[in-house]
C-alpha cells in the first residue's frame, strides 16, 4: 500500500509538471514495484474448513487449519512396532545334541536397503537383521550350544560379532561376509550369564553400526532369575542427515514411542529391563527411572546388584539388567537424565495398573 | 506482387518459428515422459526459512521449497530440540510453494535462536536468529514510530541537505562543477552500497536457486535501462514543457535517491521487525549525517534556476519519504525478495543518475572530465559519503 501511495504522490506531481515522458517513465518504474511486489511475496494461505487440535508442551492446547506436526503426542504409523520387540524373546528352534546339550538354531538375514518411518512423516534408511532396528534379541542358557546361520542379502558386505566368550573365528570381525547371499554360520557356547549386544563389525564400523546392525543376547544362568515381567531397550540414535551427530534417541528407535504409547506393568509385580546402550557420536548415555529406583546388574554378570538408584549412565554397548517393583499406581516417566537426549525422542512411560486383572500383558515365562 | 509480398511473409513467420519448434522437440525429448537421459545424479531437496516472527507464546516461519523437488515438512525443532508443531495449509511444498510453520514456544525476548526444519528424508535446515523480538503487529502507534523515524533519517537530512543551495548559487562556475562532481561520486557510493546490500540480503536469507548476484545485477540493468531511456525522453522534451533540463536532472537524481531511501527505510524497518537492531539515537544521528550530502546532490543542478523553493520541497520529499514508506513496508511485511528488488531498481537508478550528471558537466563544461574541480569533486564525494557512513 506504502508503494501506491508513494507512486500516487510521484504521479500527482509529475501531472503538475504536465510531461509526457515522465509520466510514462513514472508508469515503468510503478509497474516495476507492483510487479515486484507481487512476486515477492509468498502467496495468501487459504483458510480450510476443518481445525486440528495439538498440545504443547506448557500444556496449552493449539488449534490449526493445517497438519500437526507432533513427535510426541500422535501415533506414528510405522511398521516397527516398539510395544511387540519390548517383550519378544527369540529361543531359537530347540534340539538336543548327544550329550544332552541344548541346541539353539537361530538364522539372520541381513539387509541395507529398507526405508523405515523411523517417525511420522520421516523416512530413513536403514540397515537391518531380519527386517528390524533393533534385530531380534537372541536368549540362551548358559553352556546350551548357539548356531547362527547367517545370510547376508544387502548389497554391502556384513558380518555379526558377538559380545562373550567364543573362539576367535567366531568372532565376526575377519570372517567378512559377502554381499548379495554370503553366508556363515556362527556357533558358540552361550556364556557368559549376562545380557550382551551383537552388532555388524564391517568397516566403516560405526556406519554398519549407526545404520541399525545390532541386536541384544540374552543369556540366563542355568538356575533361573525369579519370575518378572522382563523386556528389552536398547538404547540408540539415527543420524537422519550424516552431520556425525544423532537427530532421534530413542529406546528401540522409535523417538517418543513409549510415551504416546505406555508400557503397562502391574503394582508389585518384579520387572526386570535388559537395557543396552548402543547410542553412537554421542559418549554416554543414561536412564533415570522416575518415582522409583532399581537394582542394577552390570552387564547382568553377577547375581548381585552393584547399585541401587534411579540413574545409570552407560558408555557405548554398555548395559546391564535393572530391577525394580512399584508400589504405586500411575504413570511415571523413564528417560535419559541426558535431557538433550529425552527432547529428541529417548522418553517413555510406564503405566502402574493398580488391578491385576487390568494387565494387558503377558509375562514371558522364563527359560521356556 | 501482393502474393508473391504474402508468400514471403508467410516464409519470415516460418523461419521465426522454426527454429522454435525444434527447441521445444529437444526439451520434450530431454524432459519428456519416457525420457531416461537425464536421469543421472541425485537431486537434493532445500528449504528456505524466508521469515521467523515472533508471537505471543509462539514462533512462526514461513517456509519456502527452494530446492528442484518437493518435499514434506516433518518435524520443526528449536535449539535442536523436536518441537510439537503444525504447518498450514499443509506439509507438502511443491518447488517454491511456501508454508506457514506455527511452533507454540515460550521464548525470551532478546535471547538468540535456532530454528530447525525437518523434511521427510530427514536433512534439517536451519536458521539463525540473532536475538528474538516481539513480531511488530501493525498499529497507529508503530505507523507513527517508522514515520518519525522515516522523517529522521530521510526526509529531514535531505531537506537540510538542500538549505546549501544559496550557497552554491554564489559560486564560480569551476566551483559548480565541482559540487556537480561531488554530487556524482555521493551518489556512486549509494548506488555501491545498494548493491552491496542487496547482496548481503540475498546471500542472508535468499534461497539460492533464486540466484542472488544474477538477480541483483538483472534487476539493477532494467532499472538502469527504464530510467535512461525514459529519463533522455524527458531531457529531449524539455523545451516543450515547463521545466528546464537542470529541473529535470534534479528530478531524475530525487527520483533515483528516493529510491535508494526506500531501500534504506526496508532495511531499517526489516531490521527493527527482526530484532536487530537496537534503535539507539547515535544511530539515527549517523543516517542524518549520511543523508545530508543527498540534499546536496539534488540542490546542486538546481543552482542555477529561480524560483525553485517549491520544486526543491517537492524533490525532497521525493527522495526522503520513501524511507518511511520503506520503514513500513520492511517493518510489517518484511519478504527478502522484495528487499533486494528494491535495493537493485534503487541501485540502478542511481547509476543512471551519475551517467546523467557526468553528461551534464561534460556538456556544460568544457567536453572535459578530467578538470581538477571535477576530478576532486568526485573523490570527495566518495571520501564524505565513506566517513559518515562509518557513523551508521
């Protein structure tokens, strides 16, 4: 409007003058700021019909004509789901050896051509162990034999290195594993009692790892821990934009996951969480329980607990087992004390169900 | 005869086209459906964050697809901390679509800012803010500040500017072309320090793909050419209507001047609105001194005529209000765009003035530019222009 006016004013003056030419000089310069003007500026945003509703942080409850763009407090449709990895056990197909000792096959594919919506609307690719970032957690007694038959179907070579003890040649690091159908097979005897990561140990290392390559080995002692609701997090990042800087935290990869979507567990009821960090660029990582504190095993080794607190930090695939009871009903937070980490997606819930009968899950009968 | 006169015509129009036609058969077969050509290389997506403002409880940017494919925008974050947000209309952005992206956050004020976006492969952009303000919503109140401050540094340095007109009417012809000469080399520096603004701009927060220096020097040569040739119309007719050549060089140079204001009222406005400056009165007191010497630019060719107190109000206005008009366009509707638009028709303008000052001297002087007043006039010119400038 300021330009009209201005040009309105040139243009009243030059009639004043009473020149032809100046007037049509005055008309290419106008027409030269409108249309400007009209370039330049971004185009009228059209009202739409129907508002949607988000809450912020503080609480305050926003409405918008367009998308919400909310980590946190919608849904994501992705095709890893958290809620099933928490509690699924892999123990492998079960035979007996001539000596009676167990025998636990299990067979891994690897690949590096999935894209996953790692978060709603954000696409990423990543490198997996049977389809899944975080790759199937692998359990076992201790001394019972484990075979892995490994494929490798990516098109960049991959190997599985195993954290515990085991003879050099299966150790997964100079064994490497060719692309497009390589095949080996990895067998151990399972120890130590603990709970272990597994992870590709191709060169660029920390790519094959940051990419998703890696997984969790559980193994129990021969006489078994007491009955609890047990799962898994592993702690972890993706690096969506290769800066060599984590964008997303998560516990099992999804950002804020566990927080739209609680983990139930009963009051007084033992729970007992296999937590491994495998966050890369970044050296620690922590979880810090709310409303509570747990005993810690580091790297689940011993039978007795090392702390008892509410806040362990872990360097990379450091982890242990933790466990702790609620007394109380309700939601409590758990999350890196890292909170840098926890804004970018390492937060959760869980939700203290005050009747037994309310408890959506089953607890996962140990050893089977 | 007129077949034979139809037929060639008709071959004109048909050699004029076709070469047309086989530009638009090799662009079909290059781009067409089918076409695998030029499928080689990866293009990357890029977003412009043209605008962040700052509102009650929220941070607003618009967004704008600068980069050679669409993409959606997926999360928004601050400090690089993810950010429940929306984005109106929506997340998909077609190749310079814009979109609104609202972020509720309780900012502090003065305090700098990083404001992330995310798309739907994950690259993040961001952008910068130096200290956060309060976004300038338009009232009377605020109209009235950027006048003033409009008047400040534009309209009344220029009118003073102009009160040494008495003073160069009393002086020799040598010492005229002197002033003329000086007046050149004042304006050589606006019209320098306009395109380096323009390019600041651009290279700040114009996406790439809108190619800043090409832009800034396209833009620059239309209004160099548009106002040349319009402004020798005017020249050439001066005897026909009522002003006189000196009327219609002083013309030309408040027209280009105002221009060159606007530019600087967009700047000053654009930089209150984003918070960048803290407006002091030292401030204020160096563009004054600054744009003092444009009064002296556009009483020197006036010198010469009588009865031109009206015509002098009239051309101070001309090159001093735009800096209040600029101050509201910059302060309220702030688009980059625009402000290098602006800066390069300003820039070219000015250019086209000097040519015209220069012309001048050479024919009212001795077809001679390379006298001492000239030569001194114009080096002067540049030396106070850089010594006030150094005062803004």
């Amino acid at each position: 409007m300021a330009t009209l006016y201005y040009c309105y004013f040139l243009m009243t003056l030059l009639m004043k003058i009473k020149s032809r030419s100046s007037i049509m000089m005055m008309s290419v310069l106008v027409i030269i700021a409108v249309s400007a003007l009209f370039v330049a500026f971004p185009e009228g945003i059209s009202a739409q019909q129907d508002e949607n509703v988000f809450v912020t942080h503080s609480g305050a409850v926003v409405k918008t004509t367009g998308e919400v763009l909310d980590p946190l407090y919608t849904s994501a449709t992705v095709e890893f789901d958290p809620m099933e990895y928490l509690r699924d056990f892999n123990y492998g197909r079960i035979s007996q050896l001539d000596d009676g000792t167990t025998l636990r096959e299990f067979t891994i594919i690897a690949d590096d051509d999935k894209i996953m919506e790692v978060s709603p609307g954000i696409f990423f690719n990543v490198w997996t162990f049977n389809g899944t970032v975080p790759g199937p957690t692998i359990r076992a007694t201790e001394g019972d034999i484990v075979r892995v038959n490994f494929i490798n179907n990516g098109s960049k070579e991959h190997t599985m290195h195993f954290h515990g003890i085991h003879p050099a040649e299966m150790d997964g690091v100079f064994e490497i594993v060719g692309s497009g159908g390589g095949q080996f097979t990895y067998e151990f005897e399972a120890g130590p009692v603990g709970v272990h990561p597994y992870h590709c140990h191709v060169m660029p290392l920390e790519e094959h790892i940051v990419r998703g390559l890696y997984g969790v080995f559980i193994v129990d002692p021969k006489e078994s821990r007491p009955a609890a609701d047990e799962m898994v997090m592993v702690l972890n990042g993706l690096d969506m934009d290769f800066d060599g800087e984590n964008n997303f935290y998560a516990a099992n990869t999804i950002p804020f996951y566990y927080q739209h979507h609680p983990i139930q567990i009963n009051i007084n009821e033992l729970v007992r969480v296999y937590v491994v960090n495998m966050v890369e660029f970044d050296p620690i990582n922590n979880l810090h329980l709310h409303g509570n504190l747990y005993n810690y095993y580091p790297t689940g080794t011993d039978i007795v607990p090392s702390a008892y607190t509410d806040m362990i930090t872990l360097s990379q695939t450091e982890r242990g087992i933790m466990e702790f009871k609620y007394e109380y009903p309700g939601k409590y937070l758990f999350h890196a004390h890292k909170v840098e980490f926890s804004e970018k997606g390492w937060v959760g819930i869980f939700l203290v169900n005050d009747n037994q009968q309310d408890k959506k899950s089953e607890s996962v009968e140990y050893g089977s | 005869m007129e077949v034979n006169n139809k037929s060639s015509k008709g071959k004109m129009i048909a050699s004029g086209v076709i070469p047309f036609v086989f530009l638009i058969i090799l662009i079909a077969y290059i781009f067409g459906p089918g076409s695998e050509l030029l499928d080689l290389g990866v293009p990357l997506p890029e977003v412009t964050m043209e605008k962040v403002d700052f509102l009650d409880s929220e941070i607003q940017v618009t967004v704008r697809n600068t980069g050679p494919i669409p993409v959606e925008v997926a999360m928004a974050d601050i400090n690089d901390r993810i950010q429940p947000a929306a984005v109106e209309p929506d997340r998909y952005l077609e190749r310079y679509e814009t979109a609104l992206v609202r972020i509720p956050f309780e900012w502090n004020e003065a305090e700098p800012y990083r404001i992330g976006i995310t798309i739907e492969d994950g690259t993040r952009f961001e952008k910068e803010i130096e200290a956060a303000a309060p976004a300038l919503e338009p009232s009377l109140e605020l109209l009235g500040f950027f006048a003033i401050i409009g008047t400040y540094v534009g309209i009344i340095p220029v009118m003073i500017g102009l009160l040494w007109l008495p003073f160069i009417r009393r002086i020799s012809k040598q010492k005229y072309h002197f002033f003329l000469a000086l007046t050149a080399g004042l304006l050589l520096f606006l019209g320098i320090d306009s395109v380096e603004e323009a390019l600041e701009v651009s290279d700040e927060s114009l996406a790439g793909s809108f190619n800043g220096v090409l832009l800034v020097a396209t833009v620059l040569i239309l209004s160099f050419l548009g106002l040349y040739y319009t402004g020798e119309k005017l020249v050439s007719r001066v005897k026909s209507s009522r002003i006189t050549k000196p009327v219609a060089i002083a013309l030309m140079i408040s027209i280009g001047i105002g221009l060159h204001n606007f530019g600087e009222g967009l700047a000053i406005g654009a930089a209150v609105g984003l918070g960048s400056i803290a407006f002091s009165t030292f401030l204020i007191i160096g563009f004054a001194l600054h744009n003092t010497t444009e009064g002296i630019a556009i009483a020197s060719p006036l010198s010469r005529e009588k009865k031109v107190i009206g015509k002098l109000v009239a051309m101070g206005l001309i090159a001093g209000a735009p800096a209040i008009f600029g101050a509201w366009i910059g302060g309220f509707v702030y688009s980059p765009f625009t402000s290098v638009v602006f800066l390069s028709i300003g820039a070219g303008a000015i250019f086209q003035v000097i040519i015209t000052i220069l012309k001048w001297i050479r024919e009212e002087g001795d077809k001679n530019l390379s006298s001492a007043a000239v030569a001194s006039g114009f080096a002067i010119g540049m030396v106070i222009m850089y010594l006030t400038s150094i005062l803004v």
